[in-house]
C-alpha cells in the first residue's frame, strides 16, 4: 500500500501545480478586446440551383 499513497501523493502535487497556474493565469492575463470578421463567400449562403437538382 505505500506504493499507492506515493502515487496519489504524486497525482495531488501535479493537481496543485495545474491548479495554481491556472489561478496565476486568472489573476495576472488581462484579455485584450479585438474585432474579428469572418468572410463568408456567398456560394455557401446562396447555392447555385443546379446543385440541389442533381441530388436524389
């Protein structure tokens, strides 16, 4: 059984470090705010008739 306390000793230090560095991401990464445009070309909006007539 000492094998197994080790393990899950292991384990609970690689949670704490994992949980720490996601607390020091939150507390010190401010996000910056950005506009995003997606072009989205108009032969997937607006599909051409003859496609949708070949389909069984």
């Amino acid at each position: 059984m000492p094998t197994l306390f080790r393990f899950l000793a292991i384990v609970a230090v690689i949670v704490g470090i994992v949980y720490g560095g996601m607390l020091a991401l939150v507390f010190f990464v401010e996000p910056r705010d950005r506009d995003v445009t997606v072009r989205v070309p108009s032969e997937r909006l607006n599909p051409p008739a003859a496609s949708a007539a070949r389909q069984p």
